[in-house]
C-alpha cells in the first residue's frame, strides 16, 4: 500500500506572489470608515520603509544587508530596493528564492550558521549564492563538499561567526550560535585555506540599545583576527540595530554608526570591507496593524490579532507598541489609560499586558491601529484556532507615534 505524503505551509508572506501589489488607499482612517473592517489590516508604508532605507545606506559607513527574516513581504523588499538596499541576509531556501526572483542583480548572502546540503547546493547552482556563515568545522567541511558537488565554478565566500557573551539586549542570540575565540580563529585559517572571500561576523543581540556593545564585540573580533594570523576580507557587524517603542527610547543610529567606524578603525584592517544586517530598524516602522475591539472587561480588551497572529513580540517578549483609537462615528475620547489585550483565540496565554495607553472610554466596536509592526509582525503568523485571514493593504499617512510613553510605577 503506497502512502501518499503531503506537506502543510504555514501562513507566511513568502507565498504571496510578488508580483501582485496590495490594495492602495490614501488614510488608515478612510479604510477603516469605509469598510468598517472586522478582521485585521496590515497597513504598509513603502514610502517610510524606502526612506528609512535611503538614510542607513547613505550613513552606515559599509554595506548594508538586509535581514529578510524581519519582513520578508514583497512590498516591503521592493521599497528595500528603492530605497537603495542591493545586499540581502538570507536564512533560508525560500527567502533566497523570493530576493532571487525579484532582483536578478541582488546580492545575497546565505547567513544561517546550520544548513540543509540541498540548500546548499541550489543555492550556490541555481540562485548564485556565494557568500556563506559558519560557526563549526563540520558546517564548513559540508559546504565544501556540496559546492564542490554541484560542479559550478565560482569564488567561495565564507564568513565565520564568532560567539559573544550574553549582553544586555532586549533579546539575547548569544545561547544558540557562535564558534568560541580559540574555535573562530582555527575556523578562519581553515577558510583561508579554501575560500576567495573570508570574513568574521557577529550579533550583539535583537533590539540593542547599547552602541558599546558594537565597541567591545570589534575588540574580541580584532583578537581572534590577530590570533587566526591570515587575511580577513569582510568584518560583518550584524544586527541589532534598534527603533524607539514606547517604554524604550535608544540613542540616534548615528550614535551606533560612530561607535562602529571608530572600533573598526581600531582594527586597522586595510582593504576590509564593513557589512552589517539591520532588519528591525529598517522595517519596524513601515508597517501598522489595525485590529477591532471585540469586547471589553474592565481594563482589558478583547482584539481580532493576537500573539499567535501579527502580536507574537507583545506577548512572549511583552513588547509595548504606539497605539491609537480609530473611531469613524465621532465622539470626544477620555483621558488615555493603560490597557490589556486578549488576542482572538481560545488560548489564555494570548495575552499582550502591555500597558497599551488608549482613551478609558475605548469600547466594543472600536479600532485600535498598533505601530511599529513592520518587524516580526506578519511574517511571525500562524493559523492556530483557524485566526489566520489578515488584508493588506498600501497606505501613504503617517503610522502612531513611537514616541516613549513614561508609566508610573
């Protein structure tokens, strides 16, 4: 008896066709009075994520490669593009596929530490991939064999990552990746003995408000470059890189882009090139979501998106998000107070505490639109309890403020 296996996607941006472009309405307000919607909106701003985009391309002082594991939505990635963003971070098959196919002329680095053989393989004979991370000597032997396999010639380009300690981060990444300093520096002679590109990278942590952490993780790179002894052609700062919500308030990006050029001059690295992999704060404030008010109990409120929807970040790393009232009916508002949210779901842990300051007299029927969503927002979607339908639509108005909201203890 022969048994049919069948695969199940997940609700990810990656399936949407990139050539179909989302509905365009001028306001936030003008769809919401409209159509009166009762399942959530994302609201994308391509014009505020190709500006944000301009402004890192011209400042940071190397090249600038996107992250696409933030935001990997077409519309996003095409405004990337405007924007002047021509290298892109890619974690996997599916995200090289889409930037491949978008942008003939992109290039794209394969940044994930651990990789399927077959990702390998297609994405150095078939996408043009060349450029790949590492952080083991059995990553390293795998992607040599599987580009030799494939029989296409090309220049090899393999960066090696170097662990950090745990910092101060909103959201540590040093527990999961990242080859020791005595490891880092073995890895990068063997690179150079196989490699036309070597580089060293590393990642200070999701939403870092410290530009010194940048500083000392420059000063561990330059040592393991002195104790590895061999030429090094790329230094990749990573990401990390912040955006304003309303109870965190980082330093101006100018302030990270100092501390970088200067820990990189430090090096004294002649003909090295600089990369980093901003995804967050390129993307966070391209993109709000509009959810509805399904009921109200006391100071909690009942919504149509949750953690298991475009809100994962408010919940399991109570991240607090701008907000707004949107009330097409009119009517004065209260004084703002703080707020719960309960996402749709049958699940007690789908729960974002917040608080999130609306008006005290928000009530069932209500709209709330919640800013800064552009990063781990839609692409962190999931169909649990069948809550997976979400429109899309381009809006050219401003998205809430991210300005800091200071709450009383």
């Amino acid at each position: 008896m022969s048994v049919v296996a069948r695969t199940r996607s997940a609700v990810s941006p990656l399936r949407r066709q990139f050539v179909a472009h989302p509905v365009r309405r001028p306001t936030v307000d003008e769809v919401v009075t409209a159509d009166r919607p009762e399942e959530p909106i994302h609201c994308l701003r391509p014009a505020t994520v190709a500006g944000i985009a301009h402004d890192f391309v011209r400042d940071f002082p190397g090249d600038v490669l996107y992250a696409v594991k933030c935001n990997p939505d077409p519309a996003v990635l095409r405004a990337l593009w405007d924007g002047g963003v021509r290298h892109f971070d890619c974690a996997s098959l599916p995200e090289i596929r889409v930037v491949r196919d978008m942008f003939p002329d992109a290039a794209i680095h394969f940044m994930h530490p651990i990789k399927a053989r077959g990702a390998i393989r297609e994405a150095w004979d078939r996408r043009g991939v060349r450029d790949f991370v590492l952080d083991s000597a059995d990553e390293l032997a795998k992607i040599r064999m599987e580009v030799a396999a494939t029989g296409v010639p090309g220049a090899l380009g393999l960066i090696v990552r170097v662990g950090l300690p745990k910092g101060g981060a909103k959201l540590d990444l040093s527990g999961k990746f990242g080859a020791t300093a005595d490891e880092a520096a073995d890895l990068l002679r063997a690179a150079r003995a196989c490699a036309a590109t070597v580089g060293i990278s590393f990642h200070v942590g999701s939403q870092c408000l410290d530009p010194l952490a940048w500083r000392d993780a420059l000063a561990l790179t330059g040592q393991v470059i002195a104790a590895a002894g061999v030429k090094i052609d790329v230094v990749d700062v990573g990401g990390g890189f912040p955006v304003a919500y309303p109870d965190q308030e980082p330093p101006p990006l100018g302030a990270f882009f100092a501390e970088i050029e200067a820990g990189f001059e430090r090096l004294g690295l002649d003909g090295v090139r600089l990369w980093a992999e901003p995804g967050r704060a390129l993307v966070a404030a391209g993109t709000s979501v509009v959810v509805q008010v399904q009921a109200r109990r006391g100071d909690a409120l009942y919504v149509n998106d949750g953690v298991y929807g475009s809100l994962s970040d408010a919940g399991a790393l109570a991240f607090r998000y701008p907000v707004r009232l949107i009330r097409p009916a009119g009517g004065a508002c209260a004084e703002a107070t703080g707020f719960s949210l309960f996402g749709p779901t049958c699940d007690s842990a789908d729960v974002m505490h917040g608080p999130f300051m609306l008006p005290a007299d928000v009530a069932e029927g209500d709209w709330i639109e919640i800013g800064q969503l552009g990063a781990y927002g839609a692409c962190l979607r999931t169909a649990f309890n069948g809550f997976d339908r979400a429109r899309i639509i381009e809006v050219a108005d401003e998205a809430p403020s991210a300005e800091p909201v200071r709450i009383a203890a």
